[in-house]
C-alpha cells in the first residue's frame, strides 16, 4: 500500500492535461475581458463612420 501511494504521489502523467487545460481556459477569459471592453470602442468607430457616409452621401447627391 505504501508503494502504490508513494508511486501514485511521484507519477505525473496527468499534469500536462491540467497544465494546457489551465492556460487554455486563461486564454479564453482574457478573450472574453478583451472582447467585452473593445465593444463600445468598436460601436463608436461604426457609428462615427456611418455618420459620415451618410453626410458624404448627401453632399453628393444634393441633399436629397
């Protein structure tokens, strides 16, 4: 019984799977911050360009 648990204690077999699973579930959180706060930067940026397509548009055609 000893062996078995001192041979179970020393193994690690399993370490690499928790390892990568570890950084890829990091990876996904810092994914999900980053999307969440580029949001309202990216709403902006289209806002701002559809306001000035529309003005361009309407200067072209005569304001119609």
């Amino acid at each position: 019984m000893a062996q078995w648990l001192g041979s179970f204690w020393v193994e690690e077999d399993g370490q690499d799977l928790i390892e990568y699973s570890l950084l890829i579930t990091f990876i996904a959180i810092a994914c999900a911050a980053l999307i969440g706060s580029g949001r309202s930067a990216v709403n902006t940026i289209w806002q701002t360009s559809n306001s000035d397509i529309t003005q361009g548009y309407s200067a072209a055609t005569g304001g119609s």
